[in-house]
C-alpha cells in the first residue's frame, strides 16, 4: 500500500504519521514549511503574539496583584526571535516524528496526475509517484476582496501582520470574526491604537450575543474604536497612512489597514480534474464520513475540505484517514464529528465553546437546560485579579447529558476541555458536578455551573 499525502499541515502530517506508523509505505509532499503554512504561519505566531500581549498586559495590571507598577516596553527584535524559534522548533519536532516513523519527505509542489499518480515538482525537477490513496491537505490563504490588494506596507493581509517589522502606530482592522478580533486583541495589548470595522452590529456575529457582549466591553475599556453596521469599500492609500471608506459615507483613518475577510482553499494546480475529483462552486473539495473525496481512495481534509477551519479539526481528520486507509472504517466514522469540535478565540477574555449553541437549540425549538455561574464568585479569578467571565453549560433537561457549552474567562481555551469530553462522550452534568475538582482553581465554576 502506497499512501502519497499533498500537503504537510495538521492534516497532511497526522494522516502521514498515523499511517507510516502502522506500516503504510507514505510519502508527504510539502512545498513551503512541514507542520502547515496556516498552522505553522498564521495559528502559531498570531498566538505567540497574543501571548506576549497578554505579558504585557499582566504588567499593566501589576498594582492590582500587589506589586509596585512595574514597565514592560515591548522589544519587537526579540518578539520576532521568539517566534522564529517556536515555528522552527515545532517544525523540526515534527519532522524528526516523521522520519522516525518512516515518511518520505519531498520538497516541491504536488499535484494529481491522473487518479493513481502524483507529479512532485522539485529543485531537482519532476517526480511521478504512484498511489493506492492519496489524501490532498493543501489548506487555504488569505481572502482579498476586490476593492483592496494587500501590499505589504499599508494594506496588510493576516499573514503580512507578523511579526511586524514596526509596529503601526493606528491599525484599522477589516472584519470582526474570529481572526478580525484575535487581531483587534493583539495589536491593542502591544499598545497600537486599533479601530475594528464591523459589518453587523455585534463583533463575532455567529457567536452567542452575550458573549460577544464581554469582549465588546474589553476592547471598549482598551479603547479601541467599534463602527459598526459598516462595510468597508474603498482604501484610499497616502504618505502617511490609510483611509479605509465605508458603504454608509463614513470612513476609518489610521496608519497601516488590515483585511481579516476570511480565507480561499488552495485548489488551484492540483491536477483534481484529472483524477475526475470533484470541486464545489467555491474552490473546497466536498468530503464524506470518511473524508473520501467522489473518488473513494482520493481523500481531502483540513481547510481544502470545507469543514471547520480549524488546525485542530484538520488533525483529526488526518488521524481518521489513517486508520481508514487501514481499513479501520467503523473507528473513522464513529469518531468524526464535527458538531462537537470545540473551539476557542485567543482575546482577553478567551472565549472558547463546544457543542450546541443556546441561540441554536432555541431556533430549533430544542428543550434545554442552560446554567451560568460568573467568575466573579471564583477564589481562583480573585486570586488571579481577573473575575471577568463567566460558564455556561447547556444539557438536555430530560436525561442530564451535557449538549455543549460557552466559557468567557482566563484560561477559557484550557478550560472547555472538560466540556468537549463531557459533549463527546455522552456525560451527564451529574458526572461533572461530583467530580471532585482541585480547590482553588477557575474549573471549580464548571463543577458549580453542572450541579
Ligand atoms: C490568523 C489565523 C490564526 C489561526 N489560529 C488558529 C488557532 O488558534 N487554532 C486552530 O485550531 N486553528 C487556527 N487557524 C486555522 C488553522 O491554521 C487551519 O485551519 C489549519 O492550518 C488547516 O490545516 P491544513 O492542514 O488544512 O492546512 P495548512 O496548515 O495550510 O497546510 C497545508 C500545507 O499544504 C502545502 N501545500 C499547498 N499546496 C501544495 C502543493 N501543491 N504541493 C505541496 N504542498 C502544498 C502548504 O504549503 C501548507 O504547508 C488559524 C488561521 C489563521 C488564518
């Protein structure tokens, strides 16, 4: 069996590894980074950032723990050495588990040759593998809409914003999703003025208004600059800085403008015509159960599929490709289910949810039971000078088991783990409540938020 995998993101590198490591003969063609251009590009240098922000704004806040009030200037050559050493430590971590378990790492470009047959284009010119299966990851990129084109300088697109060489004086960031306001967070706790153009009238307009409504309130209390029920679609680009016009007349000045509108798969050059795979209107390959493509040992996954972009996601589709070129199909499809991914935006406070969402089960008219206790009434939050937030659990009113569930808070990212367990294995919010947790900790909410 030869499994040939273009692309080494989450998704190329899990299916590679999980394979090789149950002796499948595979080899992982990779054009630009192992460990994936949006993973290793843009998840991990945006979070390192945050995280260098949220020191900073730990100092910011060091009266309120007892300390004098202490300075931290931010020293952009050492954040840009930080993050190069964590993206190229990853990477190397990652390719010495590859190699240890046997994947043939090529360099170059990948693209299907007909159904059974991948062309690599290398340093060394073309190379044409044969496959039993091929599983194409080949991720996504920015989205630039018409009316802007990144250039680096002024108009910058996600993947142009780090690490900054200066840091821009006013950013106005385009698009107030999940990566608009991860955005928004960071650059306004390096200390850079930020005005966020949002098209509705909440920021994270698919997220739960209330908490959207907390993270509102934080970027207001930071001072950055809402305008809302605007659309952005014109920049006007001068010496200085940017103007970023809107549909309603009104307009945004700032130094630097950056695009967050979303992201297009990578599709283009695959050669999936020749293998007869199909491509839907929008450039995604569309997937079944098993992550098979309309041709059964083509396979597609990660953000190329079309379903929840998320690094976390696209692992363990490739995990479960494994297994199903294995022949594991019954462990494939059991575990697969993209209704109970958890997921998490990096701002201050975190944000993270897993599940059914309140708004959704009512639209569906679903009986529900819905808890919240706040962090204000947490030792821990106390203890951590930081009670904003809150958890919140929904589960069916009938039988107890946990249907999903909101985290607004520190450490909400770490924190939803215990309810992504409880939604996919089926928990009751009994078995959370009786659980006796460590005291004190910010996971005592959840206890008390299930009982
Ligand atoms: C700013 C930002 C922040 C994010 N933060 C998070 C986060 O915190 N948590 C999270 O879970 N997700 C996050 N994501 C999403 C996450 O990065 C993606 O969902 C994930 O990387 C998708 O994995 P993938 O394997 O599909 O693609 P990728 O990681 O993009 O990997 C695809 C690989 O294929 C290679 N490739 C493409 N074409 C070819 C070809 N023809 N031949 C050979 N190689 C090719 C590319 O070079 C790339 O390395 C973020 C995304 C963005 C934009």
């Amino acid at each position: 069996m030869r499994f040939v995998v273009i692309g080494g993101g989450p998704a190329g590198s899990n299916a590679a590894m999980h394979a090789a490591r149950a002796g499948v003969d595979v080899t992982l063609v990779e054009r630009d980074i192992i460990g994936g251009a949006a993973n290793l590009r843009d998840c991990i240098p945006s979070k390192a950032m945050i995280a260098t922000g949220g020191a900073m704004a730990f100092v910011d806040r060091s009266s309120g723990m007892g300390l004098d009030p202490i300075q931290g200037h931010l020293d952009l050559p050492g954040l840009r050495h930080r993050i190069d050493s964590i993206v190229t430590r990853l990477e190397d971590g990652l390719v010495s588990i590859l190699r240890s378990q046997g994947v043939e790492m090529v360099a170059g470009e990948g693209r299907l040759d007909g159904p059974h047959h991948v062309v690599v284009e290398t340093e060394g010119g073309a190379r044409r593998v044969a496959a039993d299966a091929v599983l194409v990851a080949t991720g996504s990129r920015p989205r630039v809409p018409d009316w802007a084109r990144p250039d680096g300088e002024r108009v910058l697109s996600t993947r142009q914003a780090y690490p900054p060489a200066v840091l821009p004086e006013h950013l106005v960031v385009v698009g107030s999703g999940v990566t608009g306001v991860e955005f928004v967070h960071m650059f306004a706790s390096l200390g850079c003025e930020v005005t966020l153009i949002v098209s509705r009238q909440q920021v994270l307009p698919r997220k739960d208004p209330e908490v959207a409504a907390v993270l509102e309130e934080d970027f207001l209390r930071r001072g950055v600059r809402l305008l809302k029920g605007a659309r952005a679609v014109g920049v006007e680009i001068g010496v200085g800085g940017v103007v970023v016009h809107c549909d309603d007349g009104r307009a945004a000045a700032g130094s630097h403008m950056l695009l967050a509108v979303g992201s297009l798969p990578n599709f283009e050059g695959l050669g999936l015509e020749s293998a007869g795979v199909v491509v839907d209107d929008a450039g995604y390959v569309p997937i079944n159960h098993h992550c098979q493509t309309n041709v059964p040992h083509i396979y597609a996954a990660g953000d190329l599929s079309g379903k929840l972009p998320l690094s976390s996601v696209a692992s363990m589709q490739g995990r479960k490709i494994a297994q199903h070129v294995l022949g594991g199909h019954s462990v494939a499809h059991r575990h697969l289910n993209y209704d109970k991914a958890a997921s998490a935006i990096f701002t201050e406070p975190e944000i993270a949810d897993v599940g059914l969402a309140e708004a959704d089960a009512f639209a569906e008219g679903r009986k529900i039971r819905v808890t919240k206790v706040p962090f204000a009434a947490s030792a821990k939050a106390l203890i951590n000078d930081d009670p904003r937030g809150f958890v919140k659990i929904i589960s069916d009113p009938a039988t107890g088991v946990v249907l999903g569930g909101s985290i607004v808070g520190q450490n909400a990212a770490e924190l939803i783990s215990v309810l992504a367990v409880a939604v996919t294995a089926g928990l009751r919010a009994s078995d959370i409540a009786e659980s006796i947790l460590v005291h004190p900790a910010l996971a005592e909410a959840l206890a008390e938020a299930a009982d």
